[in-house]
C-alpha cells in the first residue's frame, strides 16, 4: 500500500481582519476583513465572525480543529456506508445545536462620565457572532459590533470559505478599557444568614498613583462595614478593599453596585457573576423539613394543655400544627397503614407486610366495633398477594427475596408458611441459605 501526500497550499486563502481602533464598553467598532489568493489577488469568500472574551478563551481550548484541517484531512483507504433510517442529518443539527453555548454571564467592566455614572451590567462572554457576510470582488467586507460592557481583551476570530471550498482563518486582538475601573468580586449566590466579605478590585492603568473614592450600594444586606473608603493605587497598579455584610431574612435576591471616583475618572460595576435579571445574586433558603410527633391521653371530660417550643433561632415562614383525635388508639392505626397499602416496591416479604397488617387491623377494629374502610379492600389484596406468592415459589419449596436472584444459590431464601384458621391469621418468616 502506498501513501500519496497531497499539497494543500492551492487549497487556502488569506484572510486578515483589524478594527479601526481600541475602543471603550459600550461603543461600537468596524472590523474590516480582507480576503486574498495565495497569489495576493482579492477573492470572495463567505465569512463568519465571532468576537470573544479572551478570559474564556483561556479557560479551554477551541471545541473546533482549524479550518484547513477539517476540510483536507488525512484519508485513509476505507468504505463507509449509512442508512438513512439510522443516520439522519436533522437529527444530528438538533444535537449539535444543543452543544452550542450561549455566550451569556460573565466579564469585566466598561464606561462612565462625571456627573450622572453609568453603572455597567451587560457583560458577555462573547460579543458578536456574525456568519453570513461575504466580501466583496475586491475581497473586502466591513462588520460593525457593539461591544457590551466587560473591559477585557477581545478576540475576534474570522473563518473564510470560497465557493470552490478554498478555506482560511484569522484572528486579532482588541482591548477594552479605561484609565480607571471598579471590578466587584461576589459569589454567585447567597444563603439567607450568610455573614459575607465582599470586595472589589480597583485598577489603575494610568502612569500616576491615584487617591480613589470607593462606595458600595447594597440591597438585600446589612453592611456592616463603611459603605465609603478611600485607598490609594499606584500607576499601572491594582488594590483589592472589602466589606462586611450579612444576608438580610425574608429576601429573594441581593444588588449591589460598587463606584469609583477619583478627579474625572469614575466608573460604576454590578457584579459580573449576578445571575438574575440586572445581574442581580439569588439568595437561597435551605431548610431542612422536621416533623415531631407526640401524643396523650384525655380520661375524661376535660381540656389538656400541650406545650410545644419552637427553637428561637430559625424563622419559621411554613410551619404547621397537625392534630388528630380518634376514639381509641385502635382507631389511630388506620392512618398509617395505607402507606403499607401503597408500597411500591414488592420484593417477596413485602408483598406479604403489604396486606398483613391490614388484616390484623381490619379484625382488631372489627372487635372493637369500629367501621373502617380497610375492610372492603382486605379480601382483594390478600387475593392478588396469595396469587404473586404462588407464582413466584421455587421448586424446593422457598421463595427467593426477588426475582432476579433465582439463579443464585448462596443468596438467602426466605420460607413463609401461611396458616389460615377461622379466627386468625399467622405468617412465619424464616431465613435459610
């Protein structure tokens, strides 16, 4: 067998892309993308253009081979065949599109003027993703985006195919930012209780130390700690301030903004990882349900006093009190043996504790004179139960706990004898290997 390598240089185009200039959050850039042969000369191309968060760049590498790879591969002698029953294209569109991130929820900061501050909350892990653009008989297009208002690096990453599939791919780098931004540092939800520290970072990117003005609004939190500080940050420089706050009761979510002020330079942050709407933090309230019982007796007829103590600590918004009277305690045990009834899980001892006991019940009740309705379903379970037993008894005699262990022998095997007299009803259980 011989191995036959294919150039592939006739195969790719050039492709360059560069914005019109670095840009702060919020405003709109031009990315001019040129297409070209491998001769220099202009070609037409379709293009696809995505502008990302660098930061989430970074976090894993790209979910897709390049473009030159995907479409001139290495081949190997093979034969593929499908059935279109089997092997159906909407189908895998649906999967793939699944897999597809929305770029949504997370960031760094942008803008913001003397005067009234512009708070910045639109962050996005991804910018602007454009796929049907086509440059032109000069190999030129033109794309205008809006950048949202994380102050990062953004990558823009252009993918060029022509029409006799000649391929090719770039990317260029545009930064985001101010001379002096707030970037505030949360977790990305609250418990209600919760005493927290929160902090911000404050950068500084100019060349001189700056004598910053820092304050935090807070909803849905005591702050403990001055709202208003001030720190100084050296040139091209960052410091890190904090706050004490606890989490307040009977709220769904917490907002805060942190502001930063020092001479004209101002800008105002929510919290990146805010996941509600406004990037606002949800505030959760795990509570663990607790059910206490107790019981009396009244002898005659009077009032009884039964004290219950709530613990101080916990607010109580879904309490409930439950009280149940029965003439005798016969009567009490009705209640809880229709969870017996409705048992879902029937290995060979349960099927049998799924009626007995209200068999025994229906006939203590019967003798106290006591109407129940467990006594028209008795006879319809003891039925279907018998039923189950006779068919699932082995040949030795024995039942095996479930069905599914009847070909092992060193599992337990449980006996039951069953006698039935006029005025009683005894189950023996014993266990044998």
């Amino acid at each position: 067998m011989t191995r036959i390598n294919i150039d592939t240089k006739q195969k790719t185009i050039s492709v360059s892309v560069a914005a019109d200039k670095n840009l702060r959050a919020r405003d709109e850039v031009t990315y001019t993308i040129e297409t070209k042969d491998i001769n220099g000369l202009p070609v037409s191309a379709d293009i696809s253009l995505a502008v990302v968060d660098k930061a989430a760049l970074a976090l894993a590498p790209s979910n897709s081979a390049p473009m030159l790879e995907s479409f001139y591969s290495q081949q190997g002698l093979s034969v593929t065949t499908a059935l279109g029953i089997v092997s159906s294209a909407d189908d895998y569109n649906a999967n793939y599109r699944k897999t597809i991130p929305d770029g949504s929820g997370s960031g760094g900061g942008g803008g913001g003027d003397l005067g009234i501050i512009t708070v910045r909350e639109n962050f996005k892990d991804t910018a602007a993703f454009k796929a049907q653009v086509v440059t032109d008989d000069n190999g030129s297009a033109q794309v205008k985006v809006k950048l949202p208002e994380n102050l990062t690096t953004w990558v823009a990453d252009v993918r060029a195919v022509t029409a006799d599939s000649r391929v090719g791919q770039a990317t260029s780098e545009l930064v985001s930012t101010k001379p002096l931004f707030v970037q505030l540092g949360t977790p990305r939800f609250f418990v209600v209780g919760d005493r927290v520290t929160v902090g911000a970072t404050i950068f500084n990117n100019t060349e001189q130390p700056l004598n910053v003005k820092v304050s935090l609004d807070a909803q849905g939190v005591e702050l403990k700690s001055n709202a208003a500080q001030t720190i100084e940050v050296k040139g091209k420089q960052q410091a890190y301030i904090t706050w004490d706050v606890t989490v307040k009761d009977n709220i769904q979510r917490v907002d805060m903004i942190a502001t930063a002020i020092s001479g004209g330079f101002t800008d105002a942050s929510k919290p990146a990882l805010g996941t509600l709407p406004n990037q606002g933090i949800p505030v959760f309230n795990f509570t663990a349900r607790e059910t206490v019982g107790t019981s009396g007796m009244i002898a005659s007829a009077d009032s009884v006093t039964e004290s219950i103590q709530l613990p101080t600590s916990l607010n109580f918004t879904d309490a409930n009190l439950s009280i149940e009277m029965s003439p005798s305690l016969a009567a009490s045990m009705s209640s809880g043996l229709t969870y017996l009834e409705d048992y879902p899980y029937l290995c060979m001892e349960q099927t049998v504790s799924r009626f007995l006991p209200n068999v025994i019940t229906a006939r203590a009740l019967k003798a106290a004179d006591i109407p129940s309705p467990l006594q028209s379903n008795v006879d319809a379970q003891v039925n279907i139960a018998l039923q189950k037993i006779y068919a699932k008894q082995l040949v030795d005699g024995g039942w095996n706990w479930w069905m599914a262990i009847r070909a092992i022998r060193k599992l337990p095997r449980m006996l039951s004898m069953v006698c039935l007299k006029p005025k009683s009803l005894v189950m023996i259980f014993q266990k044998t290997c």
